[in-house]
C-alpha cells in the first residue's frame, strides 16, 4: 500500500503469480486525518478477482476505493494524485503569500476562495493549517520529494515532459534542504513566508 514505482509494482505481482499469490498494489490518499477515521482514498492496481476479494478488508482503511486496472495502475493512479497535488499545493502557497503581501486577511481569503473555482481538499485541509503555522505532517515533504521523483521517472520511460511537477519537487527539496523534510506537505509555504516559522 506505500507508493513506489508501477514497475516494481508490476514485477511483485508477477512474482506473486508464480508462486499462486494474489497481489494488488494499493497505495491511499486522505492524509493523516484519512487514516485515523477509516476514510482514505485508495487507488488499487490487480485482477478483478482479487480485488473483490480484498474489498471488505480495503473498507476498513478507505471509503473511496477504485479498482484502477492491471497491476501497476494503482501505483500510476497515486502519481496522477501527486502531479496533480504539485501544482494545487504551490498554487496554494503563492496565493496566500500574496494575500498576506497585499495585505488581505489571510482567513477571510481562504473562506472566499475555498467556495470558488480554488476550492480544493488541499486548501480545506492544509490552507487552515498554514493560517496556524501548524506544519506538522499530515504527509512528509520527505516521503513527498520520493513520490513526485517516481512520478518524474515514469513520465521519462514515456518521454512526457512534466515541467511543472520537477520544478514543484525543486521546491520542496528547497524547503528539504532547509530542514523542513520531516515536517508536513504544506511546509511548502515557508518559501513564500519564512516568518512564519
């Protein structure tokens, strides 16, 4: 259930058939939150078979959970997830660092934009946090950093060009760098406004 690279993931379930295993890659999404209240999001990669029969046990852990193809889907779905998140979370940062420049009231900003075209789980769950200066992990910039790499290595065995993702994980190792890799995703935010630390 961890997210590692589609190969590895597709070379364990070949594995695991020879020997008459059943195996499905799972990685999840939903944060620290999602894991304590049995909410995750969970993106699996398998046979049909397996995957019914994994259901009742993936319910416990996740309520939005996807059969997502053949092995190694599961993994590519959770890429999907980090190169998307990439752009929701720097955009999140420069926008509230722009708020505060400007002088707005950082909260009253958050409220406005959460019910518009903005509005996002990462500006309803981290935008609060970064109001409080609370950058404890939900998801470490570390684990964050491996994700968006597996993600930059896929996209080169399909010479796709993801401009956007490696400059977002030239941020957050920025941020790594500066001794923030154990602290939460939304750590990003100190860039934009290192008085907050």
């Amino acid at each position: 259930m961890t997210t590692s690279s589609p190969k590895i993931a597709r070379k364990i379930w070949e594995a695991g058939k020879k020997r008459g295993l059943s195996i499905l890659d799972a990685p999840v999404t939903g944060g620290d939150k999602g894991a304590r209240e049995g909410t995750l999001t969970i993106f699996a990669g398998g046979t049909e078979e397996d995957f019914e029969r994994a259901l009742p046990y993936l319910k416990i852990m996740g309520e939005n959970i996807n059969l997502m193809g053949g092995a190694g889907s599961g993994q590519n779905t959770k890429l999907v997830n980090q190169i998307t998140l990439a752009g929701t979370m720097t955009g999140m940062c420069e926008g509230l660092a722009f708020a505060k420049a400007c002088g707005l009231d950082k909260s009253k900003v958050l409220d406005a934009i959460s019910g518009g075209a903005a509005g996002s789980w990462s500006l309803a769950n981290y935008g609060p946090r970064i109001l409080k200066g609370d950058f404890a992990p939900g998801f470490f910039v570390k684990h964050y950093i491996k994700d968006m790499k597996l993600a930059e290595e896929a996209a080169d065995e399909m010479d796709l060009d993801m401009p956007a993702l490696s400059l977002t994980r030239e941020l957050y190792e920025e941020i790594a760098d500066g001794g923030f890799d154990n602290e939460g995703t939304q750590a990003l935010y100190l860039l934009y406004d290192p008085e907050e630390e």
